[in-house]
C-alpha cells in the first residue's frame, strides 16, 4: 500500500464519488466471491507473535464494499449489539470517503480497529447478512478494521465533537472495552470523565488476555489515545476498593456517579488433586506474563515464564483457544488441548479452532483431567485423564458429558495451564455497602444498567460473568445513556435547589 | 510519578526506600503491601509497606537485593522514582488485644514484622520480639523494634551477634520459661515460618504467618499467588497474605517458589554482565 491513500486509490480521487447503483445489478455483484485477507503461513506464524491477518488492502476492501446489496430493511445491523449502520458504512468505503466511512462506525462504536478485530462477526452480523443465505455473507468486520487501520495509517483522525461542558463528572471504574465506551461517550456529551486502572496499563482484557497476535497492542494504545482526546483522563495504578472507594468517588472526591466495568478476571480452578504442582498456571497468569508483561521477550523483559517440552491446556473457549496458541508460539515440542466435549460444543470461535488446528494444535475431545501428579521437587509430571462420553443436552441444550467407567489414562507433560473459566473481580463488591450482587458474584444491574445503590452503574463482563468485548461495549453505551440521564436530573433539581435557596436567602435577607 | 525522597543501606544488600505514593500512604494499615515495578520493561514485584506517613505522603519499603529486580531497585536514589507503585493491598493484619505477642522476624522478614508489632503494642498487647538473621550485618530494624517491644531477643545462626542459634530456639525457651504466649506472629523465609508452626502446633498457640509467593497483578486475577490453608485454595494477594501457621501447606509452597528460579538467575547475570561492561565503557 503506498503512503499516499489517494494515489492508488481506485475509487478515484477526491470528489469523484462512485455510485454503485449504476456500477453493478444486483445479481451481479452477488457473483463477487467473499474476499479473504491474507494470513502469515502457520508454520511461520508459530515462531513469532505477530498479527496472523493480515486484513484487507484497499482494493479488497473497495471490491468486498461492491458485494453489499445495501438492504432496505438491514439485518445485519439489527444483530449488531451496537447497532452500527453496516450498508451506510459500507456505502461510504464503497464511495472512497474513508474518513466518512469510518466516522460513520464510530458514531455507534469507539472501538473500531479493535472490534474489526475480535468481534464474533460469524454469530452476529454476519451470521445474518442476506447475501449470507444464499452465498458466503459480506466480510463485515474486515472491512470495519480496514477503514479503522488505514485511518490510523494515514493519520486522519480528528476527534468528533465534544458537547459544551454540563460541569459534571463521572468516574469510570476499569478500562476494558465497556469503560472505555463509557468514558467515550459521555465525553461526548460533556462530562468529565476519569477513568481509575488497577494495572500500570489501559485496555483491560485486550491488553492482557487477548493475544497480540490476534490484537497488536499498539492497536489497543492507539484507541486508548482516541479516548484521551476526547478530554477523558485515566489514572492507572489506582484499584477501587483498596486505594479508594466508590463512596470516597462519590463523596469527597465529587464524582456524580460511577460507571464499573471491572470484568471477570479471577482464575477459575479444578479443584483437582495437583493443581498446585509447579508448572501449572491459569490461563490468566500465562496470558498476563505473556501480553501484559511482555514475557515472549525474556530477559529484554524481566518478567519470565516457564513452558515446558509438552504442554496441556484444559479447556475449550477462547480463552483457552488463546491460552494454546500462546504456548504454542513458546517453542514446546508438543502442544494439546484437552476438552471434556467433542469439537461441535466448543464454545470458542471457529475461527480461532481452525486457526489453532492449522497451527498444529493437538485436540483431545471428549477429555477429562482428574488429576496431575508431581515429581520428587514438585513440578508436574503427568496429568490423569478420563474419556468421557456425551448424554442428554444441559439447560444451555449442550450436550453433557458423562465419565466413562474405568477408561483412565495418563498423558506426560510438564506443562498444564487451566482455562476453564473466570468469575467476577470481587473488591469492588466486598467494599461497597448496599451493592447487590448475584450469587455467581456479579453486579446486580436492571436493563438500564443502574445497580441498587443511587449514581452507581455497571455493565459488561462485572454483571454478565464472561461475555463479549462488543456486549461490553453495547452495556456501556446502555449505561451512558442512563447515567446522563441520571446527572440531567440532578441538574435540573440543583437548579430548583439552588433557586430555593436563593428565594430562601432572600427572604431571610428582606427581614 | 513515583519519586524516592530517600534512600538508605539498611545492611549489605538491604536498602530502605522512601517513596512518594500519596493515595497509598493514606489508605495503608499494617500487613497491607504494594505491587511495584521500577522500569517500564521491570516486572511487577510485591513489598511490605514497613511505615507510611499521610501528612507527607510517602511510604516505606525495605529491599533485600536478591534477583534482578531486588537488584535494581537496590540501586534506586533519591531522585529517582519508580514506574509504578499500586496499593495498598492484601488484608490488614488482624491486630486486637491478644495478651501476650511473640513478634518474630527473620531477615529481611523484620521489615514486616516491624509495622505489626508496633500495631500490636500500640493495642496494647505486652510484645516479645525476636529477630534473627544468618549474621551481626544482616540484623536490621534493631532499635525500631526495641522501641515498639517490651522484650527484643537476637539471634544469628553463627552467633556473631546476640544468642547463637535459630528463631525457633529463642521461642523455644519463652514458651519453656515463661510459658505459652497468647499468639505469635512469624515472618522470614518459607522454612524459617515452617519451624515457627512446627513449634507453636503441639502447645496450640495462635500462629500467623504472612506468606510471599509469586505475584503478578495483586488483585486476585492472575491465581499465581494461590496457596493451600487448611486444604482450601486461597489466593494471597486478596485473602492474605497473613494466614494461620498451622493450615498453610508449606511444602507445596516452597516447591511453587522455585518455579522461575532458573530464569530468574539468567536475567539476573545478564543484568549483572551489563552493568560491567557500561562500567568499563565509563572508565
Ligand atoms: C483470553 C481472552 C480472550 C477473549 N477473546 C475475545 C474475543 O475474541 N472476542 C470477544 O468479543 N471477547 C473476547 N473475550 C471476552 C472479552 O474480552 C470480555 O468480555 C471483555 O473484555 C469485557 O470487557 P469489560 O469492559 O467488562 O472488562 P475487562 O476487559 O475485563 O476490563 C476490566 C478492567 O477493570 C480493571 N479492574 C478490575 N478491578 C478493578 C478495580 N477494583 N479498580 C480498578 N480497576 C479494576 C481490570 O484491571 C481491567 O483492566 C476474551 C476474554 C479473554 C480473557
Ligand atoms: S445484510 Fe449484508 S447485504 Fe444487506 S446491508 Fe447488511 S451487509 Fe449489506
Ligand atoms: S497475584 Fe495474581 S491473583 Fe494474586
């Protein structure tokens, strides 16, 4: 791609709009085949922590933009949580207006370059994309993560408006992608917006779980940056609970209400005999080591990590899907994920299984870990396994998987790293009186996203359990609504209040 | 901005450091810790705040340089500052009128122990201290810790300095001599905390003991911390990191320490290896 968008850009050069309506019928462009992105080579990719997709260039982009039928009735755009106008945008980059195009998508989300990336489009949108029922669905989110990354290329951001300020502020607890949209949005409209970090970093999940494969981080800091010039002021280094609270937010320090987006990041364990054994991690802390801490760069880095020869990963979302992966890129010499179902109910996406399985991942469906055993200094041996086999569909309509009498066996590895779930962070829960929380843990929170406690509000993975980075988003721009909402009708009753006051005063003063 | 208003050479190898962290200073209580981390390619390592002072807004910790890390946060001067400082974490120590408080410390361990013990007296406990360290020029913290005990015994293993021998001998002979103390506090290395409990377990003293495993975040969400009490999984940045003596699995601990005991070395000899050859260049 050269340095200059418009120089090889087939749309033509600025002003010359392309219209599609006389360009191509229809049937005609439902002939286009769906475009692919170039990948790096699995077998190159396994050596290094760079972006497996590579995304669209121009050109595929403009020619996947031609294949939108821009529907009357848009479906794709109801299944969006966020409700991003998918045929205005595609329209937009189908004319050559990127900026327009792009701008158009942050209207609904901040979050483009990183959504683009790791939003199951395959469930969403583009599961319900028209084009879809007969033929392969528009590559939505390719084409959102393009405009996003060749705005960043050629540096034209600017920020969109910030509304006259309403003199009110709002502090937002966690920067994962649903304090982020908060903060975004209310700066919009406005608001003073804070943002308190626990880590020395902004980004919450997508900078220490998601891999830097699938999400550089140097996408997530360039949307951090997006934020911040929109006014919003972050503060890492700051845990809610312990350096301050959330009634020391709403009190003293003034904040007129609180957001909490502080995830699900507590490691979930077995509660297997063993799993204490040297050599086993969480997902959370091998994820962490590696992409918060940058550990796949010891000793230019001083955190370290310890892969062994053969690594077992236990479970079968994505986190344990980015959990194997990761390892993989560490250089053992065997590497296997063990699931209790088969590969039909794995909860990860597709595309991320297939990603791994071309990466030479060994699947063991169907899998069960009943313990791991140590050696003389404590470090694991073996891990013990049982086959399972699968009965009647659970509440979820999973099939449940049920043990196999007497088919134990033992696999050898030195290495086991436990992906089978987070639950919510609880600080925050255990320091604030009055907060209601579910039994699970999370934050009790109604449609709007208000808690039970008056200012407070709440949203993503903190009251959903483990969800999605657009869910999170989708609550925060639910949340923000509510909380301008909030804070307008404080407004209006500090107006009524202080014009009592001064009938008050005056009355006081007339005597 | 994390800045070092101070620094000090406590003994060969340990460093007190005070350090600008206004929102920690207020907060803080004895037991709590902080995660830091000293460069922006450091890692995140956990410390005992050993005093505070909310006025002024600075903390107290006190390093022993052990690996990288230790080492170049040994090197910090006033000046300086740290890239990162998060806290105050961990619960507080359980401090209430016991009675009688055997407070131990074992090397560089009395830097905890020293904000509990003046925590305990300043409840009004009666407070026996004993702090022990391998020699004479590893004892730290000796007049801080007369001026919050009643009763300050030493030991060093080579008898350089106060009694010969271990910890343990010294608590020994109070529990034989005066009888069993209402509770004991211990804080040293993994085995010296194993021998406190092997010694309080029998007679059934109260025991607690704060445990330093590996961290990362200091929030509960990495699990590296995790430890068995009482056969239950505990996490020791958020449900400690003080625990009762007797429950800890400290075995499986001290095998769980040694996991980056190899590359810890590495990184720290690279380190030590650069910082001869900047020197030489230098010269
Ligand atoms: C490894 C992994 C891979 C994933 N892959 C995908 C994917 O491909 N696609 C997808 O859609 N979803 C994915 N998810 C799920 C998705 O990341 C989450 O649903 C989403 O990040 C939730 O956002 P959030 O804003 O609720 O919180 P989080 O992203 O969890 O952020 C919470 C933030 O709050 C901070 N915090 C916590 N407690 C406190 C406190 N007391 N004070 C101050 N700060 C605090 C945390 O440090 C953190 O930065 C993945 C999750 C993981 C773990
Ligand atoms: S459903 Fe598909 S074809 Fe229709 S507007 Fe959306 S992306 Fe375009
Ligand atoms: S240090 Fe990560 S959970 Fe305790």
């Amino acid at each position: 791609m050269s340095d200059n968008g418009q120089d090889s850009n087939p749309a033509g050069s600025k002003g010359q709009k392309r219209s599609r309506v006389i360009a191509l019928k229809p049937r005609e462009r439902m002939k286009i085949p769906r475009h692919l992105p170039d990948e790096q080579d699995p077998k190159e990719r396994i050596t290094n922590f760079c972006e497996v997709s590579e995304g669209f260039n121009i050109e595929k982009a403009l020619e996947e933009a031609t294949r939108c039928l821009e529907c009357n009735d848009p479906v794709c755009m109801k299944a969006c949580p966020v409700n991003v106008d998918i045929p205005a945008f595609i329209q937009l980059l189908y004319q050559g207006d990127y900026d327009g195009a792009i701008r158009k998508i942050r209207e609904s989300n901040y979050l483009p370059a990183i959504c683009g990336r790791v939003c199951p489009q395959e469930n969403l949108c583009e599961n319900s994309c028209i084009v879809g029922k007969k033929l392969e669905p528009l590559a939505i989110g390719k084409m959102e993560r393009f405009l996003a990354d060749y705005e960043a290329q050629r540096g034209s951001f600017t920020p969109p408006p910030v509304a006259s300020s309403k003199g009110q502020s709002v502090a937002v607890v966690g920067s994962g992608p649903g304090g982020l949209t908060v903060a975004a949005e209310l700066a919009q409209m406005g608001y003073d917006v804070t943002i308190f970090e626990a880590l020395h970093e902004a980004g919450g999940v997508l900078k220490y779980g998601i891999p830097e494969f699938r999400l550089p981080k140097q996408i997530v800091d360039e949307e951090v940056e997006r934020i911040k010039a929109l006014g919003v002021k972050i503060e890492t280094n700051v845990i809610i609970g312990r350096t301050l609270t959330i009634d020391e937010l709403l009190g003293e320090m003034g904040f007129g209400a609180v957001y909490i987006g502080t995830g699900a990041g507590s490691p979930r364990f077995l509660n297997i005999p063993g799993e204490n054994l040297s050599g086993v991690y969480s997902a959370s802390e091998l994820l962490t080591r590696v992409n918060l801490m940058k550990a796949y760069k010891f000793p230019e880095f001083d955190t370290p990590l310890k892969m062994g020869k053969k690594v077992v990963v236990l479970g079968g979302g994505d986190v344990a899907m980015d959990a194997v992966r990761t390892s993989k890129r560490l250089g053992p010499e065997q590497t296997l994920l063990l699931y209790r179902r088969s590969r039909e109910e794995m909860p990860a996406r597709l595309e991320e299984v297939h990603h791994a399985e071309e990466e030479g991942i060994e699947f063991h469906f169907l899998t069960s870990p009943v313990a791991i055993h140590g050696d003389a200094n404590g470090w694991v041996k073996s891990i013990e396994c049982q086959k399972m086999e699968l009965g009647e569909p659970d509440e979820q309509g999973r099939r449940r998987p049920i043990p196999v009498e007497g088919s134990n066996f033992t696999i050898e590895t030195d290495t086991v790293v436990v992906a089978i779930g987070q639950s919510p962070n609880p600080i925050i829960q255990q320091t604030t009186p009055g907060l209601e929380t579910t039994k699970w843990g999370t934050i009790t929170v109604d449609e709007s996203g208000a808690t039970s406690r008056p200012g407070i509000f709440a949203g993503g993975d903190i009251s959903r359990g483990g969800a999605t980075v657009i869910q999170a988003v989708a609550d925060g721009k639910q949340a923000s609504r509510s909380i301008d909402a909030y804070l307008t009708k404080l407004r209006s009753e500090g107006v009524e209040e202080s014009g009592r006051e001064t009938a008050d005063q005056r009355e006081s003063t007339g005597k | 901005m994390y800045r070092i208003i101070e620094t000090q050479e406590l003994a060969p190898t340990i460093t007190r450091l005070t350090v600008e962290a206004p929102l920690v200073a207020k907060k803080r209580k004895a037991g709590n810790f902080v995660i830091v981390r000293a460069t922006p390619t450091g890692e995140r390592i956990p410390l005992t705040i050993v005093d505070s002072d909310p006025e002024k807004g600075t903390i107290v910790l006190i390093v022993q340089a052990i690996g990288k890390t230790t080492h170049i946060i040994s090197e910090l001067r006033a000046g300086y500052h740290f890239e990162d400082v998060v806290g105050p974490l961990g619960e507080p120590t359980p401090v209430s009128e016991f009675g009688t408080v055997v407070c131990i410390g074992g090397g560089v361990g009395t830097a905890v122990i020293y904000p509990i013990a003046r925590a305990l007296k300043a409840a009004g406990n009666r407070v026996i201290s004993i702090v022990g360290a391998r020699n004479r020029e590893l004892i730290i913290l000796e007049d801080e810790m007369a001026a919050v005990s009643d009763k300050l015994i030493v030991t060093t293993d080579d008898g350089s300095y106060g009694k010969k021998g271990f910890v343990t001998d010294a608590l020994q002979e109070i529990i034989d001599v005066q009888g069993k103390p209402d509770a004991v506090y211990a804080i040293g290395p993994f085995p010296m905390m194993r021998a406190v409990a092997d010694v309080t377990r029998e007679p059934d003293i109260r025991t607690w003991v704060s445990l330093n495993p590996i961290m990362m975040d200091g929030t509960g969400m990495c699990g590296a911390c995790r430890v068995s009490v009482g056969g239950e999984l505990k996490f020791a940045c958020v449900d400690g990191p003080e625990f009762d003596a007797h429950q800890v699995n400290f075995d499986e601990l001290i095998a769980r320490n040694q996991t980056y005991a190899g590359p810890e070395q590495k990184a720290l000899e690279t380190w030590k290896n650069r910082v001869e050859t900047t020197d030489c260049r230098q010269l």
